[in-house]
C-alpha cells in the first residue's frame, strides 16, 4: 500500500505469510494470488532472485513480537530457542542461502515491537546486526511513532534499514500531526459498540459538594473505578434541580468543577493509576477500557493508544460522553488504510480477523515516510 500510494513502480513478487486470513486480505486489496506458505519449509532460491543490475529487490520482515514484548512472557528471540520470535533466525538462514549465490536483496526493512532492542532482548539484536554486517548489510534502526507521521495513534515501533554495499539512510523526521481519532471515526456506529457495564454505573445528580473519597494512598479505588461524568452543570444548581445536573460515580474522584457552557468539551472523569489519580476525557479522545485503573496513560488526547490484534482493549468517548469500541473500520482508518482497501478485505474476513490484521499491521504513513527517503 505504502509503494502503491507513492506512485512507485513496483510488482507484488513474493509473499510468505502462515497467517491464511491476512493472505486473503492481501489478495483482495491487491488483485494477487498469494498462497500462504510456512517460512521454515521456504529456501532463498524460492524467492526468484535474478538480474539485479535491472532490479531493486525490497524484502521486508516482522518476525513475531509476542515473545518480546512486555504484554508477553518475554521469552525472547535467541538463536535456537524456538520460540515464536526467533524465527527471526530463520530469515538468517535465507540470506546465507542468498548470499551463497549472489542474490541478497539490495534493501531490507525490519519492523516490530520496541522491546526488540530493549535490555532483555539487545543482545540478541546486536548479534542480528553484526550477522548483517558481515554479509554487506550497511544497517540503520530508529524507532518511529505513528503520531509524528500523520495517523492519530500513539504507536511506537522499530524500524531497521539495511542497504547491501557502501550507503547511508537517514530516516524521516516526524511532521505535526494534523488529524485527530475523531476525524478518523464514523458518523454512525452500531448500537453493539457501546460499553454497557460502563453506562450502567452512572447515576443521574447533581452534587457540586460531593466529598471525594480515594483508597487513601491518592489514587482511585480499585474498586471504584466509576466513569464520572459532568454535565452543564452552573453554580445555582443544586440537589433540588438534578435535571440539568451531572452524572458521577459516589466514589470516584473528580478535579475542581469548572463552569461550563456547552459546546460538548464538558470533560468525563475516568481513574488513572497515577499520582493525580484521575485524567479528563472528552468527545474524540481514546481510553483504555480494560480495567483502566491498572494502568498508566488511561486517556489519549485526541489519538488513541497502540492498537492490538483484539483491538477491544481501546475505545473511544462519543459526543453524549458514552464510551464505546472502535469498530473494525476505524481501526484501519488508524492504521492508515483506505476504505476501499478495507471494504475489499471486509469482504472475505471477519471482524476478528479485521480486528486482528489492524493490531498486526504496520502504519501505512510511517511506511511511506520510510520508503520515501529512499526513493527521494
């Protein structure tokens, strides 16, 4: 999609890809017939690397993050340890058959998790990088946030260029973000969305002078983790006039009441694990929806946190300060996917599997950002 939208002049060559779903997404975005293939059974002369001097052959890898992220149980990706990420060293294996024959690629490009050259696992990387080196690998590595290259999703990734031969690469430098999540959600969402354990906590009143009762320890509760919501509430009401009042939870924790005057920037109060103990959400921000008082950064102004494979641990807050899932479409919006691509792999997968190839994706802008430094 990245090559397609810079008008680049390419050819879908190869694909090796286990996952038979997002094999399928791929086939209907881009009119291919790609066969899923288990890359321990692929060797390098299946790649059909010929006639270098007329073409740049581009090869891209991810290997599996869920043994290295911290989400995961960090088994890590060293050589031989057979786990889901080292099969990183299989990609190795592939180039050594290559390099055997004169047919390395000129360009390689690596994503995945930032836990890839985190202190558990940098070992294993600079091993990677020095096996690189030794067969002509110049190799460049950085990590890059989807914010800064125009998606509103708070994505960081690391990302690893290695040209074969005597080059430079410097990658590119990030850009204001112009896009908020609202501009990327949909006008109309299905009622199924919506969180209803959250919307029945609430309680209809108005109580400016509601004593806050924390655990003691200036955080929320664990057990009270109520989305707390405030209306156009004005000093002159009180008890004896709820209906224009706020709705909040007994327990939660609220920040000084300010005057409002409408205009939908009326703030939902939702329990963070921080020293503050609360954040303030408003139409159009991303939050956490997996028991957010466990964790750090619930709230994202006006973005969203990093998406993952189930994708149901974000949400957004809508304009009636109702929080809500994202749908399958939204989150491809935030990974930079078009419509249409979507509607065509829509076509032949379900949510699940939508919601899966979002979380496992990379950012489309981020990609097009990289390849166009090379490309100029």
């Amino acid at each position: 999609m990245a090559l397609r939208d810079l008008g680049a002049n390419f050819e879908h060559y190869r694909v090796i890809e286990i996952d038979q779903y997002a094999i399928k997404s791929y086939n209907a975005i881009h009119g291919t017939n790609f066969k899923q293939i288990d890359i321990t059974q692929l060797h390098g002369n299946d790649l059909g690397i010929f006639d270098k001097k007329r073409y740049e052959y581009i090869m891209t890898y991810s290997f599996p993050c869920q043994d290295l992220s911290k989400a995961g149980k960090q088994a890590g990706m060293s050589r031989g340890s057979t786990t889901r990420s080292g099969l990183l060293w299989e990609v190795e294996r592939i180039l050594k058959e290559l390099n055997e024959t004169d047919s390395l690629p000129q360009v390689l490009l690596m994503e995945n998790v930032p836990d890839v050259i985190g202190s558990k696992n940098i070992r294993d990387f600079n091993e990677w990088y020095a096996f690189l080196e030794s067969i002509g690998y110049q190799s460049y590595y950085k990590l890059l946030n989807a914010k800064n290259y125009g998606i509103p999703q708070n994505r960081i990734r690391c990302f690893m260029v290695s040209l074969l031969g005597n080059y430079s690469y410097t990658f590119p430098h990030p850009m204001p973000l112009k896009k908020r999540l609202k501009d990327m959600l949909e006008d109309e969402v299905d009622e199924r969305y919506y969180i209803d354990d959250v919307a029945k906590k609430f309680v209809n009143k108005c109580d400016i002078g509601k004593t806050i009762r924390t655990s003691g320890r200036g955080s929320l509760d664990r057990h009270s983790w109520d989305v707390v919501q405030i209306g156009n509430c004005t000093p002159t009401q009180t008890r004896d006039n709820p209906n224009q009042g706020r709705i909040y939870a007994s327990e939660g924790i609220s920040p000084s009441l300010n005057c409002m005057e409408g205009g939908n920037r009326q703030p939902m109060i939702i329990p963070e694990n921080t020293v503050k103990g609360y954040a303030e959400a408003y139409p159009g921000d991303g939050v956490y929806i997996n028991r957010p008082h466990q964790k750090r950064g619930v709230v994202q102004k006006d973005m969203i946190q990093t998406l993952k494979t189930s994708c149901n641990d974000v949400g957004t807050v809508d304009e009636m300060l109702k929080i809500r899932r994202l749908t399958p479409l939204e989150c491809w919006r935030l990974m930079g996917f078009s419509d249409e691509d979507f509607r065509k792999a829509e076509a032949v997968n379900s949510n699940t599997q939508l919601y899966s190839q979002a979380g496992n994706s990379i950012v489309k802008q981020v990609l097009m950002a990289i390849f166009k430094e090379m490309i100029g």
